[in-house]
C-alpha cells in the first residue's frame, strides 16, 4: 500500500535558522505531491503543491519544495524560519495517473516549534 | 461562500452513543472526501463522493460507520454505537476534480471525543 514518512516528528529551531523537512513516499508510479501546514487550532491550508515540470516549487510564506524522483523524496525548506511558522506540516501524496482517484495519503506530520 | 463548514466543532458523547457530523462544501465542488486524524497522525482517508455517489470507503470504515453525500450537496457522516477509539478528529474538504490545480479546501473539523 502507498505510504508516506515524515522523518521529523518534532524540529524545534530559533528565529533565522534554516529548515528542511524530509518526506519520503513509496508508490512508484505517477504522483502528485503536497505540503499542507496546520497552524494551532486552524484547518490545514496548502502550503505548495508538485503535479509536473520543475522540480523545485516555490509555495507561500517563503516555502519551496524539491521532488527527486530517484529518491522517492518532496522535502520542505525554508532558508529563515519566523516565530509564526510555528506549525505541524503534513506531507501528502496522490497516486497519479489511470489509477487517481484523488484521495490524500498523509505522512504522520511534524511539529515545528520557532523560538522567538 | 467562505469555504468548507463543519458542525459541531466539538462533539462529547457517551460511549454506545450515536453521533452525526455535518460537512458543507463549496458549493461548485463535486467532490467531498472524509478523513480521520488522531493525536499525533496524519489524516487517514475514510471516504468520498463524487456528487452523490460514494465512490470509494476505507477499510478504517466500519459497519458502525456510515456517510451520505443526498443532492450532492452537503453531506453527513454517522457513527452508531460509538467507541472510545472513534475519538478523534473528523475532517472534511472538497475539491472540483479529482486532483485540483489549487489542491482541496480542507473544513476546520469535529473533534469528538468519547467518555
């Protein structure tokens, strides 16, 4: 069965530092790939998004996202974290293709916790 | 149209109790998905609809478990005879198409929790 693993489950970073969130999946085929972020006590919102072309997509709030194939891997980064990414990331994946029936498979997430 | 509503936002019931969550979608979108997230997890796929068709339930859906999506429009989910594994939270989102440009607009949810 399609899976997803989020290697981080708690990142805790101050102000400026540099983030990577890793995200693996495991279904061969064609897929399309998403970071959703859930600020406390809000609905999750779409951070970015790959279906084709350039691997490296850029998202919102400074986000952007590198999909190796090879490596079966989307990690998240961000060159400066703020106090107000302080969030959990999920990563989500679709199964592509004929077989696409739209439903998100998620990793477990990651709790990012931004010291100010 | 403001996005995906859910009621209630909380739900406490007693265990053996029966329980049912409302979901509204945008209202162009045709498709409406459910999912289950525990402390701790990801979101866990349970079900969806095109229109008012239910295409597709997880195995995580038991018989106590059911879903209507009537008209196509909003949609319900009933747990009978609940449990204290059925706390959790429930979620919903929609989306038009099966892999939207702009990704699913997600609900804020029901937390329920069984005593």
């Amino acid at each position: 069965a399609q899976s997803v693993s989020q290697h981080n489950h708690h990142v805790i970073l101050s102000e400026a530092a540099s983030l990577e969130l890793g995200c693996n999946y495991s279904y061969g085929g064609t897929v399309n790939l998403f970071w959703y972020v859930q600020y406390p006590g809000q609905h999750l919102q779409l951070l970015l998004k790959y279906f084709s072309g350039d691997p490296l997509v850029k998202g919102i709030k400074g986000f952007e996202a590198e999909f190796i194939k090879s490596k079966f891997s989307f990690n998240l980064r961000k060159p400066s974290v703020q106090w107000s990414d302080t969030a959990e990331y999920f990563c989500a994946v679709i199964q592509g293709g004929s077989s696409n029936t739209g439903k998100l498979i998620f990793g477990q997430g990651t709790t990012l916790q931004v010291k100010p | 149209d403001t996005g995906v509503s859910q009621d209630p936002r909380h739900k406490i019931t007693k265990r053996g109790q029966n329980v049912t969550f409302r979901c509204d979608p945008i209202s162009e979108h045709n498709r409406l998905y459910w999912y289950r997230q525990t402390l701790g997890q990801g979101p866990e796929f349970l079900t969806y609809f095109q229109n008012e068709a239910q295409l597709e339930k997880s195995r995580l859906l038991s018989d106590r478990f059911s879903a209507e999506r009537p008209k196509g429009s909003f949609s319900t989910l009933e747990i009978q005879h609940t449990e204290q594994g059925d706390s959790a939270m429930y979620l919903c989102a929609s989306s038009l198409g099966q892999t939207p440009s702009y990704g699913y607009t997600f609900g804020s949810g029901t937390r329920l929790t069984v005593v």
